[in-house]
C-alpha cells in the first residue's frame, strides 16, 4: 500500500478528551437531576456526534427532542468553557505526526465532534503539526460512518480514498474508512476494545502510535 495521506479521528486518536466530556454532560445531568454516567459508561455512548451523545446519556424514555434540546446547548455551552481541562494528546502522538510530516504525507482529521470544537481542538493542542484539512461534524456532511465526510476530506486533500490510511479509535471509524474505500486502522489506546474494531472492518490494529511509523516507512520503500 502506498500511503499519501493519513486522516485521523480526533477523539480517543489523537487526543484524550474523555474527561472533560464526562465531566461537563454529567454537570448538566445533575442540573437536571437525571442519573450521571462513569468514565467507563462514556467510552460506548461517545463517537456518533455530540447531540447524540446527550441523547444516549438520558435515561430510557426520557431522550425525547424536547428534553434534548434542553439539554444539549447547555451541554455545548459548559464544554466550550471546560473542554481544555484534563484533554491532551495520547503519549507518542507527538512523535507519530512528526514522522508523518517527515515523510510528507497529508494530514487530516475527522471528527463527529462538532466543527468549532474540532478545530480548536486543533488549533489549541496540535498546532505545533500542518493539518491540511481539519473538519468535524456540520450540517453539511452526515456523521461518520457516513462516507461523505471523509470522501470530501479526500478530494480536499487530492488524494484517491486507496491510498488513504484512515486511523480511528472506533467502529465508527473502521466503517466509515471501509465504506470510504480508505485503509482502515484501529487503534487501541482509545475508547473501544479491539473486537469492535475488528468486527468492523480493521485491517490493521495497532497498540502504540510507533507501530504506524513502521507502517508508513514500509509504504515509502514500496
């Protein structure tokens, strides 16, 4: 395989955003008084979008679109104010992006996370890094595991979906790689445990970020 560009998810891949998340949904749940979630609860509610994550932390019969949308802009406002409290990137991620760069490879991410947030993700935590396109989830596109997003990443990138290598933490992830035509790789420093990323279509997973410079240095003697 001959790798010219790599996308990324952003959440559980690149950075580990998970407790800011918990702690800001479950402030909203007790404001609320509905029943708060572990850390553990969150690493299977999160991943499908930000709306839906408020959707899947309410309890049975209470997710009504009247409660959601509630909910949800507080969610929205309180994490914009919180999000950079305990998030960093995941250990050896520096060194990665460093390699990828080195071997002048495209960067990309792709997030179901809103948009604004995506990209001050990025531009706050990563922008030591060129990302040559950034995009979480807007009206335009449909959330992974539709394709579309990540098709458009690649025609923003001019790069055939093939020669693609597509790294996320997720189902989501590996199914939206898979129907994107991309390499789909899993990774396990993540949320999800390594049997949902196989069953969903990983051709690849890897258990540290320097198992994938080995990858792209395989591809550039190809």
């Amino acid at each position: 395989m001959t790798i010219k560009a790599v996308i990324f998810d952003l959440d559980g891949t690149l950075l580990n955003t998970l407790e800011d998340i918990v702690n800001s949904l479950n402030t909203i749940l007790a404001r609320h008084n509905y029943p708060q979630h572990s850390v553990d609860d969150y690493r299977f509610l999160v991943g499908y979008g930000m709306r839906e994550l408020v959707r899947k932390a309410l309890p049975d019969g209470e997710a009504t679109d009247e409660s959601i949308d509630r909910l949800f802009p507080e969610f929205m406002e309180h994490y914009g104010k919180n999000w950079n409290i305990l998030t960093h990137p995941y250990e050896g991620i520096d060194t990665l992006l460093d390699a990828i760069t080195a071997h002048g490879i495209k960067l990309a991410i792709l997030s179901n996370k809103a948009d604004p947030f995506t990209k001050v993700c990025a531009e706050v935590l990563l922008n030591t890094w060129h990302f040559d396109v950034v995009m979480g989830h807007h009206s335009a596109i449909a959330h992974k595991p539709a394709p579309e997003g990540a098709l458009l990443v690649a025609q923003m990138l001019g790069v055939e979906p093939a020669e693609i290598l597509y790294v996320g933490d997720s189902g989501v992830d590996m199914l939206t790689a898979t129907r994107a035509g991309m390499f789909p790789l899993g990774v396990l420093w993540g949320f999800r445990p390594e049997s949902e990323l196989l069953e969903y279509g990983a051709k690849m997973v890897v258990q540290k970020p320097e198992e994938i410079i080995a990858l792209l240095t395989s591809s550039s003697t190809n």
